[in-house]
C-alpha cells in the first residue's frame, strides 16, 4: 500500500470546498483533535462530515462522546463570533452559555437514537459577545457506524429570531393601539405606557416625560419596569436627557459620564434609547411627549430594533393626534352646546339625580323669574309644580327608558304655575357622572292658540248650524211677520187687538234679528253698508229695546241733533245696539240706568281702543252705551271680546264678541272703560261717510207712497204658508199673481202662457229638484223681457251663481209687505 503525506490525506477530503471553512479545514491540523487526521477517520465520519460539508442548509457534525463541531459554510451565521474556535472543538464547549439547556438533549438522542425536532426555541447564545436572545427550528439525528453504534449527532438548524421578534413586536403593538383614554394627553400616554408592561424583553424599562419647553427640560409622569423606590434616580436620567436630541428620530441615548455616576438601579439594559411623541409631522415644535426606554441586554440594537422603537413611537404619535382630536371636537362640542344653552328660546335646566340643580340657561331664568345661583339653590322640587298629577308618571318613564317628553307645570318666583312640554334624558358627563337634562318650552301661547282653534271650531259648527236652520226659521218669520203686517192692516190702531199685533212684531222683529246675528257672527251674513243717520236707527229700534231692557231699568238717550252720516251696515249697527243694551241689562239685575250717547267727534289725537288698530286722527260719530251696573273686573276685562267667553250662567258668550266682531267689519273700532263697583261704557267710534246720510224711514216714506204699476207676477216658492202669504202681500201692492210651489210648474206655466205673460217673478233660492237660479236662467230664455226678484232665508251669496249679464235683485227673508213693495218697487224705477 503506498502511503501520502497528512496535508495530502486533509486536502482529499475538504479539496472540493469552496469558501471560509472550507478553507479553514484545510489549514487545520485534526491530529490536535480527538478525532485524528482525517485519514484515518472511519468510514461512517467521513462520509457524515461530507454530508455536512456539501449540504447548502446551516448543519453541524458533533463527533464522539465529546461531539466534536464539524459545521458547514451555512452555519457560519449561526456562530457568529464563535467561528473560527468552534471547528474540532467539542459542542459543550463552544455552547458553554447553553450547555445547561442543550446538555440533556443531545445526550437523549445519543442515549436512545430517537431524533429530536424543535420549532422557535429560544437559545441565548453568546455570538457577539454577549448572551443574545435567539430562535432557532432545528434537528438532532443519530449517526450511526457500520456496526449500528451511535457514534455521532447530525443537526440541521434554521435561525428565527427575525420572524419570532417581528410576530412579537406587531402583537405588542396592536395591544398598544388598541389601548383607549381621550380624556388628556398624560391619561392617554399614561394608558399607553401600562399596555407595555408585558414587553419587558424588548422594553425593559420606559420613563414617560412630558415636554417642559419653559424649561427646556423632559419632566416624568409615569414608568414601567423600575422599582418605586428608584423615583429620584428616574428624575435624574430626564434631567440628563440633551434638549437638543428631544424631537429627534428614535435612536440610542448617549448621556455624558458624570450622568453614568447619578443613575443607579435601572434593570439590566445595553443601554437607553429615546422615543420622540410628536402630535404633527414629527418637527420638534410639534413634540409633546418623549419615551424614554431601557434597550434590551440580550438584543443588538440594529435596525429592526430601531423600527420597532420607532412604531411605539408612531403609535403613541397617533394617539396624541387622536386625542388632539377628540379634544378640539369636545371643545367644539361644548362650544357648540354652549351656544345652544345660552341662546335658546327654550329654558334649559341640567340636574343630578337627586334632583338638584346644576346649570340655568338665560331663558329659564326668564321664565322662572330667578337668577341661575338662585334657580341652582333650589331642587327640582323648589320650580316644578309638585302637585301635578303627570310629573310622578313622567319621572317613572324616565327611571325606566331614560328619557320622557311630556307636559307639566312649572312654578314662577311668584307663585304663578307656568304650564310646559319638558323633554328630559338621562346621560353621563365626561367624569361619568349621572345627569339629566331638561329642555322646558313654555306653551301658554300654543295653549292659547289651541283654544282659539277649538273656538273656531265652535264657530265653523255655530256657523254650518246656523245655515242649515236660516232657511227654514226665516221662512216661519216671513209667514209670522206677514200675517201680523196684513191682520194689524185690518185693525183699529187703537185697539188691544192692534197692540196685541204689535206686540207679536216686535217679537219676529227680536227673532229676525238674532237669526241675522248668528249668521254674521258665523260669517254667514254678509255685510251691506249703506249711509246710515245713526239717530234714525236708534229711534226706529226704541220700541223693541225698550221692550227688551225692561221697566226696571231706565232708559236714557242724549242724541246728536244732526249727527254726521257713517257708512255701515244697518242691520249690524242695530245688533250692536241691542247687544249692548241686553249686557247692561245682565249687569242691573236689581234695577239701573242705561245711557245711550250719540255724539260727533273731531278726533284730533290717535287713541288706542280694546279691539281694532289704533283710531287715526278724524272725524268719527261715538255711539255709547253706559250702564250703572256692578262693573267688569281688570282680568274679566281683557276676555269680554272672546267668542264663548262669558260669567253668566246661562250666557252663549256670542254677545260681545258679536258687538267687536260686527264692529270691525263696519271699519270701527271700541272701548271700553270700567271700574268696579261703578259701571261699564262701551264706545263704538264709526268713521264719518263722504257723503250725506239719508234717514230710511223718510225714504221709505218717499217710495212707499209711490203706487206700483200693474204687474204680471209669477211667484215661485215651495213652503206653502209663505207662498200663501207673500202671494197676498202681492196681491196687496196692486199685481196680478200666479202662484206655483216649484221650478217645473213655473217654466210649465210660463211655455203655456207665452213670452209676454209676465212682468216678473219673484222665486225662492233655494228649492229642491231645480234651484232658484235655474228657473231664473230658463225663464229668461222663455220671456227675455222677465224681470227676477229672488227671495231667500239663506244668505244671498251662499247659493246664487248667476250669470254675469243677470241682475240679482235679493230680498232677505223675513221681510213684511211694505219691504217686498219697495224691493219691487225699486227694480223697475232703475228702468
């Protein structure tokens, strides 16, 4: 056998490797070693260590009892400063730092030659000179000779300390985001600081500084991971911290020697580093707070530390933009809120559970007549009305739902109780504590208007009433006041049968008119104005006031001799008076005097009156009606003009909201004066016509003596007794009359008779099957030359619809024989 040199035998077996080891395997004398020069290395090692050697994965070769370290070019990383010493020599002693942990495996799988398998183990190995905290997934296998000895231990290992540090650092991080406190910025950091409790390996300490920028100088707020008697050391580390590397990017902390000597007690670390906390673009003007932190000992501070740092820092960055943030919302909510408390219309009250009061806006101040020290002195009990029945029920609903909205009274300082639709909710104040709010709407004015709707409501039913009873009720007035006109025409006037007459006129002349009284009240009735001489009409309604007063009640008349002509209504200027006078009545139960003045009156002042605008500068005629009765009370006063209102047992509360309502239709205006104990005046001031007033009755004395002509009268109405009755009051003035009960009989008669048969007709309005205006419409076209006179206890305006090119002549029912002559009369004069 020939033989070779040592050199010869080493360089056949590593000549093929490349690289450091390689390398280093050539050069090394393996005869120092346990193993022997590798030519005379079993077969069994040879080929295990030529395994090793090719592989491209980190692997290593441990020899004999004493595992002797053969290691690949891939394992170089894994040694670190270990290499090139750890190559021929045994494991236990390049892994002396681990020995401990790594010991008893080996000798496991050498012992029973079952391999191991480990994922993520943490070996603190000392590669760069001090015990570095690793992860490693690796494998111990047996190797075995040709005898099947184990003889050897082959590992493969792969390093994870870069995705076992990333997985923990992210976790660490995402706890930290998920921290919450907006309260403050220390609070928040504060938070913060605690959720980094758990990461004592990468942070084993931290001081949480706030920026003195007075000073120039980081002040601590908290710390984790330092003993609590170690505070006065703590101060001195912030103390020592440059002001010129505040603001700066995350990096080491370099403080001067003498700063060494001061700090004392800190956990093990490498070193410290420092985390600026900015709120902007990380600017040192934008820096609130700054983390000072332990560096870990068993960490190298390279660049994924750095980052790591660096996301703590942009985190808690975050954190303080946030609670900028939320804090710049609040105090615009606040603001936003405090606009709204001070300047609402509604009265805002805020309480604590117990009923006391926090906070008064300015409008519950107003409404309750306090100050809000003297409103926030006082419970809920002192300014809600206890007494309401609704607040015990309403508080129930809040206890259980947390909110109410309901109405109840409030309590003015005076005592008055204010009724109010509160809505009140329950909620917490940013402290957590327990509160409730009330917004309080004062509702006397939608109370009020609510009663004004019930009372037009009234009205509207007042009124439709009163249209669907006109009809007939004046139909009955027109037959009694018809028959009483034609029955006193045939008596002596001086006899008792003729005042017994009188006496029933009168009484439809009462009803008449309080039929024309509802229906204007209702607007049913529509108002005519006319020049009226006011003293005409008074003298031609003495009798029926007299009447209607009673003897026990003097009446007493001071009438403007020439009084100047107003333009009004006639009929309303009578219902006036007559409403008047039966109020002064009322009120003279016992007996009294009732005064009616008329005077002229230059008004050369404006003068505020009870109902209507101020009365301008003018020339008015005063119309007075004074009693001696018990007077009004102020606060009765001010409700005398309100539909319905009344103090009489068996008052309808038209009266004097008929006087105010008529009164403002005519163009006037009232007053009223009272004291009690002394009377009542009521004045009804009436603007003065442009033209000349003309009295009626000597009107009617002019035309009611003029005969008229001899007409052809058609009448056409379908209540029996008043068509009996006008066709006599017909008959009566001089014309020729044909009477029928209906539309269809009358166009019967008029096709039979022909176009010139009749002068006129006199029809009713309203009549079933064809209307009044109908038959007028087609009578026309049968006799073109017809002329029409419409008689209705409707209002006129109610249902006619005639055409534009008719003239509508109406006579309102009731009327006597002498007002239907002159409405006839009247229609064929204008021709």
């Amino acid at each position: 056998m020939s033989t070779t040199s040592k050199s010869e035998q080493t360089s056949q077996l590593f000549e093929s490797l490349a690289g450091e080891v390689g390398k280093l395997a050539r050069q090394m004398d393996w005869s120092s070693t346990s193993l022997g020069p590798p030519t005379t290395w079993p077969r069994a090692l040879r080929s295990a260590a030529r395994l090793v050697l090719d592989s491209s994965l980190p692997m290593t070769l441990g020899w004999g009892p004493e595992l002797i370290q053969i290691y690949n070019e891939g394992y170089l990383q894994i040694l670190g400063d270990k290499h090139p010493d750890a190559l021929g020599r045994p494991v236990a002693e390049v892994y002396s730092e681990i020995w401990a942990d790594i010991g008893p495996i080996l000798q496991s799988v050498y012992d029973t030659g079952k391999a191991l398998w480990f994922e993520d183990l943490c070996l603190p190995i000392a590669r760069q000179g001090f015990p570095e905290e690793m992860y490693f997934t690796f494998s111990y296998s047996p190797v075995r000779d040709d005898n099947g000895q184990i003889v050897g231990l082959l590992s493969s290992a792969v390093e994870t300390t870069a995705s076992v540090l990333a997985r923990r650092r992210a976790e660490i991080l995402r706890d930290l985001a998920s921290t919450s406190s907006r309260s403050s910025m220390d609070e928040m950091l504060a938070v913060s600081l605690q959720a980094l409790q758990g990461a004592t390996d990468d942070i084993p300490c931290a001081l949480l500084c706030r920026m003195n920028r007075r000073g120039r100088r980081l002040e601590v707020i908290d710390s984790i991971g330092l003993e609590h008697e170690l505070a006065p050391s703590v101060d001195e580390i912030a103390r020592w911290v440059p002001w010129e590397r505040v603001g700066e990017d995350v990096g080491f902390l370099e403080l001067p020697e003498e700063a060494s000597e001061a700090i004392t007690g800190l956990p093990a670390t490498s070193g410290l580093g420092l985390i600026p906390i900015c709120s902007g673009g990380g600017a040192r003007d934008d820096c609130v707070a700054a983390l000072i932190v332990g560096l870990s000992a068993y960490l190298p501070f390279n660049s994924d530390y750095r980052d790591f740092l660096d996301g703590v820092g942009r985190e808690l960055a975050r954190k303080v933009a946030d609670v900028h943030y939320h804090q710049l919302r609040v105090e615009e909510a606040e603001n936003r809120y405090r606009a709204v408390f001070e300047y609402s219309v509604d009265a805002m009250l805020l309480t604590a559970p117990d009923g006391r009061i926090l906070s008064a806006n300015p409008a519950a101040c107003e409404l309750l007549g306090y100050t809000e020290s003297e409103i926030c002195e006082l419970s809920r009990e002192g300014v809600v009305d206890t007494t309401d029945e609704r607040l015990s029920e309403l508080l129930a609903i809040r206890e259980a739902t947390g909110k109410f909205q309901g109405e109840v009274q409030l309590v003015h300082r005076s005592g008055r109780k204010i009724p109010c639709e509160v809505s009140s909710n329950i909620y917490r104040d940013a402290r957590g504590n327990l509160r409730s709010s009330m917004v309080v709407r004062d509702i006397r004015r939608r109370l009020e208007m609510e009663s004004n709707l019930r009372q037009a409501q009234k009205l509207d039913i007042v009124g439709k009433l009163a249209g669907g009873i006109a009809h007939d009720f004046n139909n009955l007035l027109t037959v009694i006041q018809s028959s009483a006109q034609l029955l006193e025409a045939a008596l002596d006037p001086s006899s008792e049968e003729a005042e017994d007459v009188q006496i029933i006129q009168a009484a439809s002349d009462r009803a008449a008119a309080m039929t024309r009284r509802l229906l204007a009240f209702s607007r049913s009735q529509p108002i005519r104005k006319t020049d009226l001489d006011l003293a005409e009409v008074i003298a031609h309604i003495d009798v029926v006031l007299r009447s209607l007063i009673g003897e026990h009640i003097e009446v007493v008349t001071s009438l403007e001799p020439n009084p100047w002509a107003v333009r009004a209504d006639r009929q309303a200027i009578e219902q006036i008076l007559l409403n008047l006078a039966v109020n002064a009545r009322d009120a003279m139960r016992t007996g009294g005097r009732l005064t009616l003045t008329l005077a002229n009156v230059d008004l050369q002042e404006p003068r505020h009156c009870v109902v209507g605008s101020l009365v301008r500068p003018g020339r008015y005629v005063s119309l007075k009606v004074s009693d001696t009765g018990g007077g009004i009370p102020a606060d009765v006063g001010v409700k005398v003009f309100e539909p319905f209102y009344t103090t009489k047992k068996e008052g309808t509360g038209l009266g004097l909201a008929t006087v105010a309502d008529v009164t403002l239709e005519c163009g006037g205006n009232i007053f009223m004066q009272s004291e009690p104990g002394e009377g009542t005046t009521f004045e009804v001031y009436l603007p003065v016509s442009q033209q000349s007033a003309t009295s009626l009755s000597g009107a009617h004395a002019d035309t009611s003596g003029c005969a008229l002509p001899r007409l052809q009268a058609l009448l056409v109405e379908d209540q029996p007794l008043v068509r009996k009755v006008t066709s006599r009051m017909l008959e009566n003035s001089g014309l020729d009359v044909v009477a029928v009960a209906g539309g269809a009989e009358a166009l019967e008669v008029a096709e039979e008779r022909g176009a010139g048969a009749f002068d006129l007709v006199v029809c009713d309005v309203v009549m079933p099957q064809i209307s009044g205006e109908e038959v007028a419409r087609r009578l026309r076209e049968i006799c073109p030359s017809i002329e029409v006179l419409f008689i209705s206890g409707h209002p006129a305006d109610s249902y006619l619809r005639v055409d534009s090119d008719m003239d509508v002549n109406v006579l309102m029912k009731p009327f006597g024989g002498e007002e239907l002559a002159n409405a006839i009369r009247k229609i064929f004069e204008a021709q």
